[in-house]
C-alpha cells in the first residue's frame, strides 16, 4: 500500500555548451515536489558500463553538469537519470549521444 508509480524524466537534452557538458530534464508528470534525482553516462568507447556522477546522485534539481566527470572529452557519451522518491524509483531515461567539441555551442 502506498506504493506510487514514479513517473521518469521527460525531456532529457544532453547539451555541449559554453564549455560544459549538461544534463537537463523536466519531471515526470505528477512527480512530487521532493523527488530527487540521479544521473550516470557513458562513453562511446565503453559501451554498456554506465558511470556513476556523484555530485549527481539523489539532486533535487533538474539539471547536472557532467563536465568534470567526463574521463575522456574526445569520446561521445550520452547520459541517463531516473528519479528517485522515498523507496519509488523511476525507469532510467537516456539523452542521445553528444560530442563535446563537435556538437559544442557558445552562446553569445
């Protein structure tokens, strides 16, 4: 009893911009206002071996700067979250794979 289904993020952008590498989403539908959030990636040349972010474990925002993380920038990673509410979690969602300088944007 008392078991909620947990909706998962929507919208998951993996950007390059400014120089940094961002995960953002909205929540799911209906989540609650305190759901927190957790966020892993993974690099094109380890496929299947999703890395743990951990100033990006249990957020309570929608948004994590993967940056810093990253082992390798030359490698295209694409990044996946879930969200994460009392004992209910939700499916992971994925980004799509992102080159740091390739697909990089600076904004004026």
């Amino acid at each position: 009893p008392g078991h909620v289904q947990l909706l998962p993020p929507q919208n998951v952008t993996l950007l390059s911009r400014d120089f940094a590498m961002i995960l953002t989403w909205a929540p799911g539908e209906g989540s609650p206002s305190d759901v927190t959030y957790t966020v892993r990636y993974e690099s094109q040349d380890r496929l299947d071996k999703w890395r743990k972010v951990p100033h990006c474990r249990n957020i309570p925002r929608s948004f994590c700067n993967l940056t810093c993380a990253l082992s390798n920038l030359y490698v295209k990673v694409r990044a996946r979250v879930k969200a994460v509410w009392g004992r209910s979690q939700s499916p992971w969602v994925k980004s799509q794979f992102k080159d740091y300088y390739s697909d990089g944007e600076c904004l004026p």
